[in-house]
C-alpha cells in the first residue's frame, strides 16, 4: 500500500556540512511518529525540506505516492502538509483569533479586488474564515482568548496557538517542532492530549521533534533517531529506550535512558 507520506534517501547538505545524510521515512495517515536526537542532529532540517523551506540536496519526498521534491512551500502546504517552527512565529501585535485567520487568507488568496470593493462574495468568505477560525481554537482550548493581543499570551499558549494556525490549513500530515519546549508540566501533559484529540479527530499523521523524552516516549507509536545527520535507529518507544546506539549519542546529554 502506498504511504501518505514517505522520504527516501533525502540528503541535505550545507557547504561542505552532511546535516542529514541517507533519511528514510514513511508515515500513514493517523499515525503519531516521534523524531528524537541530540541538538545539531538534523530534526529541524528534514521539517525543512519536507516543508518546502529548503530543497533537499539529495533523495526524493513523496506524498500519496508522488514526488513532492522541491516543492516551494505554498504548494507544500496546499497539498495538506502544515508545520509549527522551534522558534514561534506569530504576528505579536495581530489578535489571537486575527493570526489563525491570516493562515486561511495564506492557503486561499483571498481575492484583492474582491477584499477592496467590500463584495457580498468577500463578506460571506470573511465570516465562513471568522467561523473556521474560531473552531480551531475551540480545538486548541483557547477560544475564550480570540481577542487577546497573541504578543500577551504565555509562552504555552503561544505554542497552542501555533498549532491552531496550523490546523487552519486542514492538514493530513502536520509536523511540530519542539512543541513542548518551555512549557511547564502541566502544559506538556494538556498538550499531549491535544495531540492525540487532532489524530484522533481528523486522523491526521504527526510527525513530532522534542527534546522531552517521558513526553515523545508515552505519545509517539514509532520513534526515529537521528545523530550528526545519521539515522541510527527507528522503532517503537520500548525498544529505542533500550537501544545501545541511541543511549550513546545521548549519553552525558540528557541522561535520558534511565527517565
Ligand atoms: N540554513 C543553514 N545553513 C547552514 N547550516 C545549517 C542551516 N540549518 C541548519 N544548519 C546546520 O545543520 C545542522 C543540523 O541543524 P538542525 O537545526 O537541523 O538540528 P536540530 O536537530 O534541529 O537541532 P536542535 O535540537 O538544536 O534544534 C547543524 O549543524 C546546523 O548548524
Ligand atoms: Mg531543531
């Protein structure tokens, strides 16, 4: 059967630096894949490529079984492939609810003209997008926030709302990066769930880059392990646990293996 999405042999190189070297995946639709690796390993770069933010420089991307190679990210994104970044990007200034409807105005291109002259046509479009908007932060559990200044949130949330933005774009595969990253644990908990509740509802694929592994271990079904650029192992959480490989190029890092 063909994959919802799979990378074969996808190498990316900067000068004379291999930062992902040979990277093999297939991920099905639904299914919750986590990818794990010392810092510098090459996580953020494979969200790259996939995401048309680079092209890669070897190997080829596919999804539903066509190659989506060097793709620029606006068609990336249409085919149903969204990202979170490491670094937040929000608009700070822009309203909660503002910044997830920004992200629908980007995958439609809402027509110019249309959004000038103020047509019935722009009107009914701007209040279906309000609508879709606010859904996906019921979904993300900040609709009492919509009219907040994003710039004012906390740090979690600003995070969730990364997601909503994402979500506004109907994704089948979304990749998030480090999603937990400076949240407190009761945060990283709700968070989990809403992960779960966005597969579970949509059977949506994610593909998840984190540094907290109680976090990536009790989420994800299947773990891949990168190192330097290397792949150097896939599996289920239990088994990359106990992984010799894995435990050393961790060692002295986190002290992950006994968590
Ligand atoms: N645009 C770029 N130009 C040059 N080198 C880059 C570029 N992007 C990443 N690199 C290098 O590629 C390597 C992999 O970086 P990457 O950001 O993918 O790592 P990572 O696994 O996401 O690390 P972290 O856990 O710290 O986020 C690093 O050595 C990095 O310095
Ligand atoms: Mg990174």
């Amino acid at each position: 059967m063909t994959a919802l999405f799979e990378m074969r042999h996808v190498g990316k190189r900067f000068g004379g630096l291999a930062a992902v070297d040979d990277f093999s995946i297939s991920i099905g639709g639904g299914e919750l894949v986590g990818l794990i690796g010392p810092n510098g390993a090459g996580k953020t770069t494979v969200f790259n490529v996939i995401s048309g933010f680079i092209p890669p420089t070897g190997g080829e991307v596919f999804w539903k079984g066509a190659s989506i190679t060097g793709f620029p990210a606006h068609r990336v994104a249409a085919a149903g492939i969204a990202r979170t970044f490491q670094n937040i990007r929000l608009f700070g200034d822009m309203s909660v609810l503002e910044n997830v409807m920004v992200s629908f105005h980007h995958s439609l291109r809402s027509n110019f003209m249309h959004a000038m002259l103020g047509t019935p046509r722009h009107r009914k479009e701007e209040s279906r997008i309000r609508r879709e908007s606010m859904s996906c932060l019921e979904e993300t559990g900040l609709a009492h926030l919509f009219a907040e200044k994003a710039a004012n949130l906390p740090y979690g949330q600003q995070r969730k709302l990364e997601i909503a933005r994402a979500l506004a774009t109907r994704p089948r595969l979304l990749l998030l990066d480090e999603p937990a990253a400076g949240m407190n644990p009761s945060e990283t908990m709700e968070l989990a769930a809403l992960i779960r509740r966005i597969r579970d509802n949509h059977g949506t694929g994610i593909f998840l880059i984190e540094h907290d592994m109680k976090f990536i271990m009790r989420l994800c079904e299947r773990i891949k392990v990168l190192d330097h650029g290397q792949s150097i192992a896939e599996g289920a959480p239990a088994d990359i646990r106990k992984n010799l490989a894995v435990i050393k190029a961790y060692l002295g890092s986190t002290g992950y293996a006994s968590s």
